[in-house]
C-alpha cells in the first residue's frame, strides 16, 4: 500500500505549497484537480491491492481505466490555471 | 492477456502506464513474479548466521535435559509446584483479571492444562477431562446474555472461528434446523430424561437446557479454490473441516471449563443444516448456489455448530443484498460444470430432489447432479464457490465498493457483475477449468492456511 500513501503525502505537499505560496487557484481548477487526485488515489489503491491479491491483471486494467482519467483531470486542472496564472 | 503477468508481460500489455505500474514491484520489495516469496531486500543471506558456533566444542544434546528437567531443582521442586498451585488457585478463587475462570476456560480451550487430550476428531460430547469449575474450587461462570456472546466470540476467533453467531432452538420453528437424525442414523433427541448429553448406540439426546446454538464459520483460501477442480484445489476443504473439527473441540473444553455444556457434531455436516443456522444466525444469507453467502468472504467458508446451556444472546439475521445479488448474476450456475444450480431468477419453494430440505424458498441444487462430477473429476468441484464476484479478496476497494452497492445500490448488481467477469474470469466459457493455473500456486507467498486472517476484523493480530 506505499503507492496510495505515496499519494496521499504528496496531495497534502501539494496543496500546502499552493497555499503557502498564495497561489491563486479558480474554483474549477481546483475540483479538476481534487477529482484527479482522488481518481489517482483510487487508481493506486486498487492497483497496490490487486497485486497483494495475486490478480495482476485485475490491477493493470484497473491503474489503466481510473489511472488515465486520473491524469486527464490533474493535466487539466495543471494547464488551465498555468496558462491564465501565465497571461 | 494471460492470467499472471511477469513485469515483461506486463510492460508489454500496459504499455506507458506499465512503466509506473511496473515500479510497484520495487517499492513493494517484490521480484520476477507477484508476489514473490523473496524477503524484502534488507533481509541479507548470509555464508554464516550471525551467532557464533563453534562445531568443535559442540556435541549432539539430551533432549531431556532442559530447564524443565527436575534433577535442577533437588527439594525445591515440591515447594515450587506448591507455590505454582496455591497462586493459581488463589487467583482463580479471587477472579484476578486474566487469572480468572474465563481466562482459565480459554486456555483450556487450547489444551493448557490438559496436554494429553487429543482434539484431531470432532466429537458429539467433546473432549473429556477435568472440566468442571466446582472440582477447581470456584462455582461457573455468570454473566448476562451479551457478556457471553463477547466471551465466546472473543475466544472462538482466539481458536480459529472466522466468524461467529448464536441462534436460539426453539419449538416448532428454529428447533427444526437440527438433524432428525445424523449421517450414521443415530437420531438426534431432546430429552427430559437426560441432565447431560448422551450418546447410545441408537440415538445422540440433548438436554432440554441445550438451547442455544453456536454457529461459526472458517475461511478457506480462494487463492486455492480457483485452481479447482483439481486434488490441490479440493483440499481447501479439507482443510477447512479440519480447522472446524479443533475449533469445536477447543470450544467444547472453553465452555466446559465455564461449567456449560458443549454437544457438537460428531463428524463433520452433523447436528443440524449449516446454511440454515448460519442464515438464522446472521453469518450471512442463502445464494444461489443454495448455500451461505457471507458479506465478509463470499461464499468461501465452510460453517459449523454446537449447541450449549449457556445463555447466550442470539444474533439476527442479515440483508446485505447477496441474495438480491444471486437473482441477477447467476456466476455461479453458469460456471457450474454439472449444471447442477438452478438458473431460474427467482428462487422456489419446489424442491429437485429428496436431498433437498422443503420450507425455504431458495434456488435447490441437484446434489446428485453436482456429485456426479465430483466422481468424474476425481476430487471435490467448488467451482461455484470460488467465483462467485464476492469470493474476491477485499483489499482493493472495488471489492468494497461492490459490497456496499449490492447493499444500497442494486441497481448496480449485473454491472459488478459485468466487471467481475472482466477484471477476474475473462473469457473462462472457452479457456476451460481449472482457471488459475495449479503450478502457480507454488511460487505464491501466501499466509498461514492460505487466508487473511484480518479480514473482515477490525483489530488485526498486532501481537
């Protein structure tokens, strides 16, 4: 289960820098990102156990089909607020 | 994609994803295969171990000389066993915490104190022995209906149970669930006449008293069972009679040590129906496959019982929406190579055989059927036990997930259904049975028996 914990810590690093740093986030970059992080979270967590389940390929469609989505909300919840925070 | 990936194969079928999928097995201290029985790396093998041993100084030993051995102690040993008893005694009369009857009742369970007796066989009395608590010099144990199904559940969980749940037997309704007579015809009878339990040679007679069934089940391992049908996967069982078998018997001695009596089965499936006392107790609901469901680990349990004089608060039967599950899903009876498991949606009061017990209304299952197979094969089947979708190991949250959905959200049951299918049996109507490879099952570092012991608890073994 180091993934899921993995993820955990850097979630708690993450939005600590963001507030830290008085990053100014819009309401939707920040539940695209919350969605993404959890998909992630969920995508770990199912894959980590899933090996510990002896079913590899249960793990492996499971990090694929919450992994992908996972990433799409997290890049764009990254590009949307880089590029108005750019402009 | 084949059924077990090393991280070559896996590499190749996740593609991009495989390259952080495939770091899992670093961080996870595992190697080629998943998981691996290799330690964790900074567990080193080594040319010498880290004691010294000097082979020259060293000479084969006396098994009998030990620490236990009296000639060590000359005079004193007397005046010790004196202390040893007088203390014991002393503890158990005042009732010290951990020293008391209860404390005493469940060591005996283990056998402590009573290292001769032999538990290997399920028996209808139990073990005998010095079990009475008056003969100790303190009278039996008393507390109200729920301190004892504490009490007894803490201590069957200590002896192997897996889960545990009491019905009470009363006339004309639960009374019913117990055997007219068992497998070697000898009937089962409450008596008035009998103060104890007695065995003859026609007839196993409770006393009147005996009221309260005991209803526990032990898990099997999965992991095993998918490898059916095969000698190794038919083990499972096996093994789970076996645990059942000691686990009664150690509860037998607990309960006596109590000052309760304890009639079990003399064998195993003796004494009453097991599906219909563990559904009564709570353990779990009927499925498809027209045997216990349980919402902890599926259907891969086998379920026992005794009955005691103890008072013991029953516990209610559940919904946790297995049953519901069964209507639509039909796994089970797909799979089944006998075809032996009704496909019907809706379960029936019509019965397929005399093996069948009326009253319920359930999917009956063609025992002839069913065993039938079990010739041809050559061992036991559990086809249907080992992938029924709530047979999966529930550490990744999906299981979770599916659990809770077949509870309050029904609506999701064939979907589950649908993914289980995906995620565990692809395409099983043409790959053929077993599943799971049997040679695997060699490379696999599994836990002791096969199962997670902390499954479905909340305080795992943390020492």
């Amino acid at each position: 289960m180091l993934f899921p914990t993995l993820l955990l810590i850097i979630g708690v690093v993450v939005v600590t820098m963001l507030i830290v740093k008085k990053v100014n986030l819009k309401w939707y970059e920040w539940l695209l990102g919350i969605i993404g992080w959890f998909l992630a979270y969920v995508a770990a967590q199912n894959y980590s156990a899933s090996i510990l389940e002896v079913e590899p390929r249960a793990a492996g469609y499971l990090l694929l089909f919450l992994g992908v989505p996972a990433l799409i909300f997290l890049g764009l919840a990254w590009f949307l607020s880089s590029r108005r925070l750019q402009a | 994609m084949p059924e077990n990936l090393t991280r070559r194969e896996f590499f190749k079928e996740m593609g991009v994803l495989g390259t952080a999928a495939a770091t899992g097995p670093f961080l996870l201290g595992a190697d080629e295969k998943l998981p691996s029985n290799k330690r964790p790396g900074w567990i080193k093998e080594i040319d010498k171990p880290t004691v010294e041993i000097d082979w020259e100084v060293m000479k084969r030993h006396d098994a009998s000389i030990t620490g236990f051995n009296p000639k060590f102690y000359g005079d004193k040993l007397d005046k010790l066993k004196e202390i040893d008893k007088t203390n014991e005694q002393s503890r158990l009369e005042k009732g010290t915490p951990g020293w008391d009857l209860k404390a005493h009742a469940v060591a005996a369970g283990w056998g402590h104190g009573f290292a001769n007796l032999s538990l290997a066989e399920s028996q209808f009395i139990g073990p005998e022995g010095r079990f009475n608590p008056e003969d100790r010099g303190v009278s039996k144990w008393k507390g109200t209906p729920e301190e004892a199904a504490e009490l007894v559940t803490a201590a069957m969980r200590y002896y192997g149970a897996s889960s545990v749940g009491f019905v009470k037997l009363e006339p004309g309704t639960t009374e019913k669930l117990l055997y007219a007579n068992d497998g070697d015809r000898k009937i089962i009878e409450y008596s008035s006449a009998h103060s104890e339990p007695t065995e003859t040679e026609t007839h196993r007679y409770l006393p009147q008293d005996c009221r309260t069934a005991i209803v526990f089940t032990v898990q099997m391992s999965r992991e095993l069972w998918r490898r059916a049908p095969t000698e190794l996967g038919g083990s499972v069982s096996s093994m789970g009679y076996e645990i059942g078998g000691l686990v009664q018997a150690r509860t037998q001695m607990f309960l006596k040590t109590l000052g309760y009596q304890a009639p079990g089965e003399y064998r195993r499936n003796a004494l009453g129906t097991a599906p219909g006392m563990a559904v009564m107790a709570g353990l779990g609901e009927m499925a498809r496959y027209n045997r216990l469901i349980t919402p902890e680990y599926g259907p891969v349990v086998r379920v026992f019982k005794l009955l005691t004089n103890l008072d013991i608060a029953p516990t209610k039967p559940i919904d946790a929406g297995l049953m519901n599950f069964c209507r639509t899903c039909k796994k089970c009876a797909e799979m089944c190579p006998s075809k032996a498991l009704s496909m019907d949606e809706e379960p029936s009061w019509e019965t397929t055989g005399e093996w069948n017990n009326p009253g319920i209304k359930a999917w009956y299952d063609d025992g002839v059927k069913c065993r039938s197979y079990w010739y041809e094969v050559g061992t036991g089947c559990g086809i249907c036990f080992a992938y029924c979708p709530f047979s999966e190991k529930n550490l990744a949250g999906l299981h979770k997930l599916q659990g809770w959905a077949a509870g309050n959200l029904p609506v999701l049951n064939s979907t589950l259904r649908t993914l289980d299918d995906f995620l565990y049996t692809p395409n099983w109507e043409t790959l053929g049975q077993p599943m799971k490879d049997p040679e695997d099952w060699y490379k696999l570092d599994m836990p002791e028996y096969g199962i997670d012991t902390t499954r479905g608890k909340i305080h795992g073994d943390l020492g």
